[in-house]
C-alpha cells in the first residue's frame, strides 16, 4: 500500500445502510484516507459541491435517488471523479448499463476488504496522476506564455532601433544610441530567458528573499529605454524622481523593470500623443508606488472589472500583437512581491496604474 497516495486522497461513500457506511470508513479511515460519507442522493450531491472528492463509492441501487439517477446528476454538474459502484446485483446487463453510464468500476457486496482497497487504490492513483500531469501541463503553458509576453517588450525596442537605422535621414549622431539600444535589449531578452530557466518552470519569478531593487534607479533606466521611442508616437515623458536617494523596494531589480515596461509600452499602444507622467512617490506606511499615468482615453468602467484577467485587452480593436495577458501577469507578480497593482481614473482624462511594493532598506 502506497501511505503517499492514500493520504493524499479523499473519498465520498454513498450507501443507505449506516452499517455499510460505517464498514467502509473505518477500512478507509485506517489506510489513510479522508472520508466523507452520505446516507442518500441528495446528500452525496451536497457533499460533492462543498468539497471535490478523488473517488466515489456509490451504492447502485438505493431509495429516492438510485446510483444511476446519482450519477447522471453529478455528471450534469461535470463530474470531474471516476465512480466506482458498490453493488449487490450480478446482472451482465445492469452492469453494462452501469459502464455506459460512466463507471470505472464494480465492486460486488459483499466485498472482500482487501478487493475494495485494491480497486480504491488503483483509481485513486490513476486520478492523483493524472491531476499532477494537468498541473504541470498548465505551469508548463503559463511559464510559455510568461516567457513569450516578456521578450515581446525588449524585442519591440530592437526591432525600433533597427528600423530607425535602417533609414537615410537617420541622424549619424543618435547611431551609437540606437547601437546601444539594440544591444541592451538584446541583452534584456537573454536574461529574461535565463531568469525563467533558472526558475525551473514553476510558473514565473522567484521572490528571493533579500530582493531589492531601486526605485529612482529604475525610473531613470525606463526613461533611457524609451524616451526616443515614445517621442516617435508623440508622448512627451515626464519623470518625478523619489525625493530619497535610498528609496528600495522588496523586488528584483530585472522583475521591476518588465513591470514598468508593461505599463509604459500600453501607454505607446493606446495613448498616442499627451504625455506620460513616470512617478515615485510614498504609498501606505512601509510602501512605496511606482506610478504609471497617461493623457489617453482611460478604461471604461465595464472594462476595469475585467482589467486584470488574463487575455482581457484594454481596448477593443487590438493590433493583433497583445495576448491581453500583461496587467493579469504583472498583478500576480506583485501580488507575490507581497504588493498591489491597481488603476485610477486620472483627473482631468486618462489613465493611472499603480504598482505599491513594501519598502526595504538600502544594502550596506
């Protein structure tokens, strides 16, 4: 018997006799698993919404509700559990009927302990293993999707460069900047890729615990990364610099810098023109804000409350190039920073998003 599988699972049982219900519990209960136990249908469905069982044991043929009519009820509600029914019936036909309905499994009453452990054992395992492989084909798809929407950013601004040196009239004496650009992205790009492989693909940045990284410091660094690029789309930046020298937040340098990035290139992308206000200032007590705030049209109230969901755009008519998945990753990294990122109207017209990250002190 595998004690890792069996404490690890949970089992409903439903049967109309208390005598049965006892059995079976006691002989789980003692191989480690949780029980949860139902004298009748209606109850087994109350047990199944409150909490998602790994298996159930099902009684075929009970009063009120049978097993059958249990089943067709629970797959209803996307039965996502293999059933294993509990039966003293020997008919071929019922038994049929009962895999067509969705069993995985018969046992025969009265059942040996040690036939109804073998069988509870085997799904149990079948299930637990096919939960872990669905797990870790999700962790897999976001750590994909995180990868791909962050190299999006620094590949953006070599492809801009590029472009500009690639024209006639570009002026020989922002070459070396454009130069400059290309390589630091390029730079950017591979580390990202390195921060993800060292991250052994549990789904996005690790939070080290002596993090630190430089609010002005980064301010300064968005600002020499796209200045040139928001000027070409009309965006005058302004830039409000903290008035502390040692103001530090409880994040990785590189992680801020894609967080600030996200806010600054959604500024390029839906508000054109204005200006583009870059801010550090204090937040709560023990926090401070990065604060991104633009001239453009702002966010519909119908959108803001679907602003930080994963694949939600800000504004209809997308270029194609948005995932929609930026403001749901950037949240959740600062959500695990131990932060909060949040949107405001800003007065007057536009849009502001905050990010607010608890404070540190400054390394020796």
């Amino acid at each position: 018997m595998d004690r890792a599988v069996a404490s690890a699972g949970r089992i409903l049982v439903v049967d109309d006799q208390p005598a049965n219900l006892r059995v079976v519990s006691t002989l789980l209960g003692r191989e480690g698993y949780a029980v949860d136990t139902a004298e009748n249908g209606e109850r087994a469905l109350e047990l199944y919404a409150q909490c998602t069982p790994d298996l159930i044991l099902l009684d075929m043929m009970m009063p009120g509700m049978d097993g059958f009519e249990v089943l067709e009820a629970l797959r209803q509600r996307r039965l996502v559990v293999p059933v294993v029914f509990v039966t003293a019936a020997h008919d071929r036909d019922l038994l049929l009927r009962a895999f067509d309905a969705g069993v995985v499994d018969y046992v025969t009453k009265p059942f040996l302990p040690e036939e109804l452990l073998a069988r509870v054992n085997a799904h149990i395992g079948l299930k637990l293993t096919r939960d872990r492989l669905e797990r870790v084909a999700r962790e897999r798809e976001e750590l994909v999707n995180l990868v791909a929407h962050d190299l999006k950013n620094p590949l953006s601004s070599v492809l801009f460069a590029s472009d500009i040196l690639r024209q006639e009239g570009c002026r020989p004496e922002r070459i070396p900047r454009y130069l400059q650009m290309i390589h630091e992205s390029a730079d950017d790009a591979l580390g990202y890729i390195r921060h993800y492989l060292e991250s052994r693909g549990d789904g996005g940045p690790r939070a080290a615990a002596d993090a630190r990284a430089s609010l002005r410091e980064t301010l300064e660094w968005l600002q020499q990364r796209y200045e040139i690029q928001l000027d070409a789309r009309g965006i005058q930046l302004q830039l409000s610099l903290p008035t502390a020298d040692a103001a530090f937040v409880a994040i990785d340098g590189r992680v801020l810098r894609q967080l600030g990035e996200n806010l600054v290139t959604n500024a390029m992308k839906y508000a054109p023109g204005g200006e583009l206000l870059l801010a550090g200032r204090p937040g709560a007590p023990g926090y401070l804000q990065l604060v991104a705030a633009d001239r453009g049209p702002g966010i519909p109230p119908a959108k803001q409350r679907e602003l930080f969901k994963p694949f939600t755009r800000l504004q209809d008519g997308d270029d194609g190039i948005s995932s929609g998945l930026g403001l749901s990753l950037a949240k959740r990294i600062v959500t695990n920073a131990g932060g909060q990122l949040w949107y405001e109207d800003r007065p007057g017209g536009g849009a502001v998003f905050v990010i607010e990250l608890p404070e540190v002190a400054a390394e020796a």
